[in-house]
C-alpha cells in the first residue's frame, strides 16, 4: 500500500494539525508526523498536500512542504516495487530505516 498522508485531529497549541504518513507494506505498518502542522484549512483532503500559496505560523511554505511529501512518495513506491519484484522479505529494521532516511533534509532521491 502506497503511503498515506492526513491531519491529525488534534492540534498544536498554535491551533495547526500535524501532518502524519501512515504506510503499510506486507505486515509492516508504519506511522509517524511529518514535523510539519498546518491550519486545518490549509490541507488539500483530496490531493493529501497542503493547499498551494499558503503557510505555516514558522513560515514554511506548501511548496516545501509538499516537496517533502513527494519525496516520500518516491521513496516507498520505489522500497515497494524494489522488494515485490524481487520477493524479498523487507525486515522491520530495514523499513524504518529507509522512511527515517527519507524524512530526513539531507536526503535526496
């Protein structure tokens, strides 16, 4: 299953939700926020990114943001296609490692 990605429900004591992935491969299932919060008004339900042209309270960007969310993207749908063509058992250890690697800024695909 491709990478998920919502709003929290509850929010930060600015009044933003953080952004969460939720990814399940196999018996594998992995969540985790993104580091980034956005007023509930901001997020795109229907694209899952945050609405072009607007920002968070810190200043960031949707474009940076959603850059961050594709990268993501690109990341698991290549672990994914990378394992079930190959049929290889992907260990726990091995996916935490690839979505840590890929949130973190100096990660580049």
């Amino acid at each position: 299953m491709a990478a998920s990605f919502t709003l929290e429900k509850r929010t930060n004591r600015f009044g933003e939700c953080p952004i969460r992935i939720s990814w399940a491969f196999g018996d594998f299932r992995y969540q985790t926020t993104l580091g980034f919060s956005i007023k509930a008004e901001n997020w795109d339900n229907l694209r899952k990114e945050v609405k072009a042209g607007t920002h968070n309270l810190n200043g960031v960007f949707a474009e940076e943001i959603n850059y961050y969310i594709r990268k993501i993207k690109i990341v698991v749908h290549g672990i994914e296609a990378y394992y079930k063509a190959r049929k290889e058992t992907f260990s726990n250890d091995r996916r935490k490692k690839a979505i840590k690697d890929a949130m973190s800024p100096n990660f580049h695909s």
